[in-house]
C-alpha cells in the first residue's frame, strides 16, 4: 500500500495538523516528534457552500499548502447550524478523483472521446444548434438539471434559445410533495419547528438518511428537552432508531393512516377549534368525507392496529399546537404512490385541524430573501416562451398543476423517441440512472441529434453526450449568491473557489457567457458573475466583499409566532381547494387506492421500495472512495427481506437473491430482518452505476430504477417510483 | 490538569458516519484506514423491534494494555489521559493491536505504524473538540473533562448513568455509554 512520493498522511503530518505550538506542551517524546518535522504549513481556511447533496451546506474547507484539507461547519448556517455529513467530508477529496473530466471532450465512438478546445467545442455545438433550430426549431431544446443555485443562469439561458423545456429531477423525487402543500397552504416547503415542538410524526420521512442536518440537530434538542417522535415508515428507517416509536405500515397505505388519524381527531373533537375556524376552509365538508375512514377501516389497509392509531392522534392532538407532522420529502408523499398527492394534502389539512400552523414547536413558513436582479436597460432579460412544456406540465388540458420550469423529467426519453425533443442540455442531473427504466431512457437520449453535458466526470448521461463540457468542481468555481440557507431569520450566502481549477475546466456562469456568444444569444449574457453577484445584493445592504469574507451573512428578519396567513386563493388553509375543484380533480383529500399490489398468494410476490443512506446520495457520491468504504465496510447493499417472507423463499441472512421483473433483473444478498413490513422488499438507492468510467463505483449494487416500469400519475405525471411489484427468488447458482 | 474522556448516547446515533469521514480528513488517514466504526445490532420482535447504531474508537484506558505490552514506550498517556501514539518510535510490532480488548487499534499503511483515536488532541489544546464531536448531526457525542464535576461531560454521566464497554476487564475506559 506504500504510494510513491509523499503520502497524504505523512504530508498532512508533516505540516503538524493544528500547528506545532499547540503540541509542544506534551511530555515524553511527543516534543520531539512536533519538534522533528517540517515547518507548520499554509493553513487557509475559505467559507463556501457544499455540493454534497441538494442541501448546500455552509462549510469552511482548510486548505494546507495549497491543497484541500478537511471542512467545518460554520455555525450560524441555518440550513447545518455547524455540522458537516459524510458526504460533505468525503466529497471534498473528489476534486482530486483521477476519473474527472480534465478537459471539453467530444464523443467520437460509443464510450470514445476526444479532447478539444473550449473554442472548437462552442463553435460546432453553436452549428449543429443551428441546424436543428431551422429542421425542428428552437421548443426542440430542452434543458435537464438539479434546480438550484445557478438555476437562474441555466434557465435564462435555455429562454434565451426560445424554449420554454427546463426539466428538473422533480418528476422522480417531490413533485406531489410540494404541489400538494402549495395547495392547501399556499407554500411549497413549510418548515417544521422541531427544535420546540412536543411531538413530531414522521409519515416516511427519513430525516436520518435523506439527511437535513438542522433538523437532526433541532431534534436532538427537542429530544433532551423531553419531545416525542414517532415514525411511520415500512422499515425499520435510520430515523426510526432515534424516534421513541416506529409503526410499521403496509407500505403504501400512508393515506389510510392519516385519513383515520382526522378521522378521530374531528369525531372525538380534538381538533383546535378557534384556527379551524378562523384559518381554514371547507372544514365541514370534508368532516363529513372523512367520517367513514374510521380505526377500524384504516386498520385492514395499514396493517396498524387501531388502538394504536387512535392513541398517536390522541398523542398529536394533546400536543398541537405545538406539534407536527412533517412536511416529508421523497418517502410516502414524494413521487412514490398513486396517492402520494391525496397523502399531502391529508397531512397538511391534518396540521390544520392541529393548528400548527405559525405556532411555536409547529409548522411555519420561512422568512424569504429578496435579491435584486440585473438591470434590465443594460443587461436584457430574455422573454420566457409561453405556454406549456412539450411534456404537457402546466397543460391545461394535461397536467395543469405541474409547473413549467420543472416538468416531467422520465417523459424526455419518449418525446425524444416521437422526435418532439432533437437537442438536450444536462447540467447537474444524470437522467439515465436516476429515471425510471434505463433501457428505454439511453434508447431516447440516443435518438438526440445533440447532448451537452455540463458535468466534472463521466456520468451515465455524460457517456452518451456528443460533447462534455466540464464545469470546475464546486470547491474550485464561484457560483452566485444564494438564500436557502434561510430558516428562521433571512440569511445569503454564496459558494467561491478555495483551489484553482486543477484541470481545463470553467465555472458555469463562464462557460454559459462564452456559450452563449455562439449561439447568437450572447445579448443576454452581456455581464460578469460579480456583476451579476452584485445586483443580487444591491437590495440587502450586504456588499459581496463582505459576503465572501464571512461566507454567510445573517439579515435578519426573525420569524416570530403569531397568527398564520395562507397565500392560498382564499387566504385560508383549505381543506376544499378551488384550484382542484376548477380543474376538475378530487377538491377535498381521499382516499384513493394505490397502483399495484403483490400477490398475496404468491411468496415470491413483493413490492420493491427504496431509500437513501446517509452517506449516500444520488448516484456520484458512490464513486467517492471515502463513503464506498463506508457500504462495503458495513455490507450496506443488501436488500432487506422479512424473516417470515424469507424463510418461506428459503433465503438466509447474507445470501444471494435474484429479483425480476417485467422491466429488469437484479441479483443483491438479503439482509433478513424484523425491520420491514412482509409486503415489501428495501433496496437502498445510491448504487447500480453502471458507467464504466465511474470506476470505483461501476458495477456495484444495484438500482430500484432497473425495474421500475415508465408511469405517469394521471394528476402531476410523477414516475409513482414505488409501484414496482417484483419476483424474488433464492438465487441458484 | 485536565482528564479528557467522550459519553455517547447511542439512542441517537443515525449510524450516518459523519464522525468517521470528519476523523479522517482531520487526520490525514486514507480511506480504508478509520479510528472509528459504527456497529449495529437489531434487537426484538414488532412492535418492540429496535436497532441500536453504537459507534465505536479507541477507550483512552485509564489502565491501556496496549501501552503496557508496547517494546518502544510508543504508546502513552498525554498529561491529559490521552492514550497516543508516537509514530517516530512505534516499529509496527501490532504486540498492541493484540492487547487491545475492543481491537480499536490500526495500522496505517502508509506510515507503517499502529494509530489509533487521538482525540483530536491538538483541536483539543488549542480549545476545539475533536473532528467527531463537533460534526456529529444529532449530537450523540459530548467530550470535556472529567476532572471537573461541573463539566457537561460529568453531568451527563452523573444523569444518565452512562457505562463504559466491559468495565469488568478492568482497563477503566474513558469513553462512557448511554444505551437506553
């Protein structure tokens, strides 16, 4: 295991972490070895922001003579209030990944490319753009990313072209989750105020592996100070085991649960009668709905006993207001079941009947940021086509409720396939591992006449583009201002290079700018990224200098209790919604069943859920040497089975499992345990790369993707990604 | 003088192995090399099912068999009760890696040597708390002295009875658990 040169152990001893002074007090010989080394190096500490995941901690990262050390949380942060994840440590060292993209590469075979110049690069994507505008014209182009952060760049640049086609990852992970929410409260993401509240319900929210550091640190106060959680999850969740109670539902079932939890909280007069009143609509309507979903009826569809369900709303209901069920993510009320919508709009109308809403220890609506924009007499803001995406978001006539600007991203492979999509830009995503049915996706991608990729390594989708545009690793690029950091108070942050690029590679808004110039559109990317960071500013006060001294800046604004106001079309909570009702879906949430079912007659019979793991997320993180450990270490791969369900297959703990489907095939060993319902198997999600330039990752573990079948639910057109019922079978070998 | 020791309370370990990587990079180790682990043990049928995610370093002994079997006097206690290694002088003999009843010593490759948990000591000194403590989501970890019976550390041990690992061999560890 002896490297050549210098190690990176010896060389960050070398420089004596810390410095030497501070261990020269020490006895025995242990002067001496502070004393026998090499000169304390350069220690530089630069705040910036992660790009671990999508949260974009604030972090310091120590660099020591000049290379990337370690990282720190900066405290004030309301997004990690001083902690760092895994990943956020880990995904430091990828800036020196040999599997990086080192220079813009052009595809010249399958899996051959070519290093060219950035100019060269400009010029033939600005070409074959051209041809494709004038055969197919410009709502041909499409944009897929991770919308965050540069969003405002990569969108203005894609309205620039004249297309309105700006995919998100939003279809395959929280489309009904924020649709549903922004219905009945008027906002997509309330916050929880976990650090005071009395009792918190988790509705397959994982907050210990799709990980929120604030909220696992507010829990862990609210957990000292005496507050209860319990988690309603299939498995056993990494949550679950900081939680007081774990119900183990049917999965898929959520609905019921929460259906029967208004259903006692309203019949048995729990309910928080002045907010219901004054801050909510449609209230006897739907008490009338929901008298029929009783304990009892609940019971044969979750697999919860009805006692126990009436004692978590007698629980919840002692505790509002200051109490929650939380806002949820991916699990249960992201884009996982047929009801996940009808689901959220259960939870938020059951936080309504709680009256969390502005109260102290519930739900509230964060404190927004306001940031100036360019000035449009020098600096022209394209128009923004109208009408809808050519995937039918914000159709009326097809889904009128999915917003353009975020789309349905699993649809891109098929309108490639109907010719509707010719010329693609992927900034931030990796569609041929992160939707469902990779077959089909890479035969769409194929059939385009032009991919761009803007990624820093050989991703599944970056194997397949035409052209690869690296952008610099977020520890070596600036990128704009940005205010999600924001929680109780107003904050703004920005993320700035700590190295220099070590490779041929630009920050986005460069590549952007100098993009631009060739495709005729370089009138709207007239201006610098500090210009661009300044006008952000101008309004707050706040000067960039400042803002790149301290990394965060707090502004203010604190978000205090009092009464609640809802920017729905009312100004109320709605339990009836008039925007549901205009477009002719279920206006009052009910129950609705879920797409597929195993086979109860048959053991080899089961639906397949997934999940992320802490260390994990998304699909790269697993090509980082550090967290791969981590899973191998700790056999982190296996698919968790039942004890009753696998013994009746024959399956030990640890051996091999073959799982199939219609769509795919997948072998993984079983982890045989208490902790998942009998109807469901447990994939974690993080594995299954199968890019063979990811090469720590390739070929390790497996996805839930491999067999997930393409579905759009009929309401937003989300990919419904855990209606997968699959065959499991003792693997013969 | 200070008598540095670390309570965890494993009910709220995620078993997200923040404190694992932050330990890495802070000193130096490369990826296959770790001072700690994360351990986890399903216990129970539904509804009673639990699982306990418990994370695992080096002791600090007061009374370390690996320092009493080490040839080279490699192995000793800082002033502060900190059991560290001397990597000028261990040759690598692993007699530790042996002694050590919880095996929470490790070589590390490249320097030919047996490390282990240092407490961050020089974080320490200078006024921090070791790489594992200040990163950890949930605050499982609490580090401090203790020497001083006003310290969170002593409270918290004081409240909750926390235990160290197999008090019954006698090596008087440092690090105390809550387990329920």
């Amino acid at each position: 295991m002896k490297k050549p040169g210098m190690s990176r152990r010896k060389f960050l001893i070398g420089s004596a972490v810390g410095g030497a002074s501070v261990v020269a007090s020490s006895y025995m010989n242990f002067e001496a070895w502070a004393a026998s080394e090499k000169p304390v190096e350069d220690v530089k500490v630069t705040p910036t922001l992660c790009d671990g995941c999508g949260n974009w901690c604030a972090i310091n990262v120590y660099t020591k003579g000049g290379r990337i050390w370690k990282a720190e949380g900066i405290p004030i942060a309301g997004i990690n209030h001083g902690r760092v994840c895994a990943k956020g440590h880990a995904l430091l060292h990828e800036v020196y990944n040999k599997d990086r993209v080192k220079s813009p590469l052009k595809r010249v075979g399958p899996n051959k490319f070519e290093p060219i110049s950035w100019e060269q690069a400009y010029k033939e994507i600005g070409e074959r753009l051209q041809t494709i505008r004038e055969k197919y014209g410009p709502e041909s182009f499409f944009l897929v990313q991770y919308p965050e952060g540069n969003a405002g760049l990569t969108n203005r640049f894609i309205n620039a072209l004249g297309s309105q086609n700006s995919f998100s990852h939003a279809s395959t992970c929280f489309l009904p989750r924020n649709i549903g929410w922004w219905i009945t409260t008027g906002n997509a993401k309330p916050e929880q105020d976990i650090e005071h509240t009395r009792f918190g319900l988790f509705i397959g929210r994982n907050l210990g592996a799709g990980l929120q550091l604030r909220q696992l640190s507010d829990m862990s106060k609210a957990k000292d100070r005496g507050a209860k959680f319990v988690v309603v999850d299939p498995r056993f969740s990494e949550i679950a085991a900081f939680a007081h109670q774990w119900i183990r539902i049917r999965p898929g079932a959520d609905l019921a649960l929460m259906l029967a939890l208004a259903n006692v909280i309203i019949t048995e007069n729990l309910y928080q009668k002045d907010f219901v009143e004054k801050y909510t609509e449609g209230f006897d309507e739907w008490a009338e709905k929901v008298k029929e979903y009783t304990p009892e009826w609940a019971e044969q569809r979750t697999d919860v006993q009805k006692d126990v369900i009436r004692k978590l709303a007698h629980d919840l209901a002692e505790a509002a207001p200051r109490a929650f069920v939380h806002r949820g993510y991916h699990g249960a009320m992201g884009t996982q079941y047929k009801n996940s919508f009808q689901l959220v709009r259960t939870i938020g109308c059951v936080n309504g009947l709680l009256g969390t809403f502005n109260q102290r220890g519930g739900m509230f609506f964060a404190p927004k940021v306001q940031l100036g924009k360019l000035d449009p007499q020098k600096h022209p803001a394209p128009t923004v086509p109208e009408g809808p995406m050519v995937d039918g978001s914000g159709d009326p006539e097809r889904y009128p409720l999915t917003p353009v600007g975020l789309g349905l991203t699993h649809a891109i492979p098929e309108l490639a396939i109907q010719g509707k999509l010719k010329a693609g830009f992927v900034y931030h995503n990796n569609p041929l591992r992160t939707c469902p049915n990779p077959a089909r996706v890479i035969e769409g991608y194929r059939k385009l006449d032009l991919l761009v990729s803007f990624d820093y390594v050989l991703s599944e989708t970056a194997t397949l583009s035409h052209y690869i545009l690296p952008e610099s690793y977020y520890l070596e690029r600036d990128d704009v201002v940005h205010t999600h950091l924001s929680y109780q108070s107003k904050q703004v942050s920005i993320r700035q290079a700590v190295v220099k690029p070590l490779y041929d590679t630009k920050p986005m808004v460069v590549i952007l700018n100098e993009l631009s110039q060739h495709l005729g559109i370089g009138e709207y990317f007239n201006w610098t990224l500090e210009e661009y960071n300044q006008a952000a500013l101008a309004p707050l006060g706040v000067t960039l200098d400042r803002l790149k001294k301290e990394g965060v800046i707090d502004l203010g604004g604190k978000w205090e209790p009092g009464e609640p106001h809802f920017s729905t079309a009312s100004g109320k909570l709605e339990f009836v919604s008039s925007i549901l009702k205009d477009n002719n879906m279920p206006a009052m949430p009910d129950w609705e069943e879920v797409l597929v079912h195993p086979d109860p007659k048959d053991p080899h019979s089961f639906r397949l859920v997934h999940g992320k793991q802490a260390h994990l997320t998304h699909t790269r993180s697993i090509n980082q040497k550090y967290l791969k450990e981590i899973s191998q270490l700790n056999d982190m791969t296996k698919v968790w089975i039942h004890p009753a369900r696998a013994i009746a297959l024959g399956i030990k703990d640890g051996e091999c499992m073959t799982i199939s489907n219609a769509v795919g095939k997948g072998r993984a060993r079983a982890m045989v345990t208490e902790g998942i319902h009998k109807d469901c198997v447990f994939l974690p999600s993080g594995y299954g790369v199968f890019s063979r330039n990811l090469r720590t990752a390739f070929g390790y573990g497996i996805s839930y993707n491999d067999f997930l079948p393409t579905y759009f639910e009929p309401m937003l057109g989300h990919c419904m990604s855990n209606e997968i019922i699959v065959r499991v079978e003792k693997t013969v070998t | 003088m200070p008598r540095y020791g670390m309570a965890i309370d494993t009910t709220k370990c995620i078993g997200c192995h923040s404190c694992r990587v932050a330990c890495q990079n802070q000193n130096g180790l490369d990826y296959k090399e770790t001072f700690n682990w994360i351990k986890n043990r399903e216990r129970g049928v539904y509804p009673s099912f639990d699982k306990e995610y418990i994370p695992l370093q080096c002791n600090h002994c007061e009374n370390a068999p690996c320092q009493r079997v080490c040839p080279t006097g490699a192995t000793f206690t800082s002033k502060e009760g900190v059991v560290l290694v001397n990597p000028n002088t261990c040759v690598g003999c692993k007699y530790c890696m042996e002694a050590c009843p919880y095996k929470m010593r490790v070589v590390d490759h490249q320097l030919g040597i047996v490390e282990k948990c240092r407490f961050c000591i020089e974080l320490v000194r200078a006024g921090g708390t070791p790489a594992c403590v200040s990163t950890c989501p949930t605050q499982v970890r609490i580090f401090g002295d203790l020497n001083d019976p006003n310290s969170e550390i002593s409270k918290f041990i004081a409240q909750t009875g926390a235990l160290p690992l197999r008090p019954d061999l006698g090596t008087s560890p440092k690090i105390f658990y809550k387990r329920s």
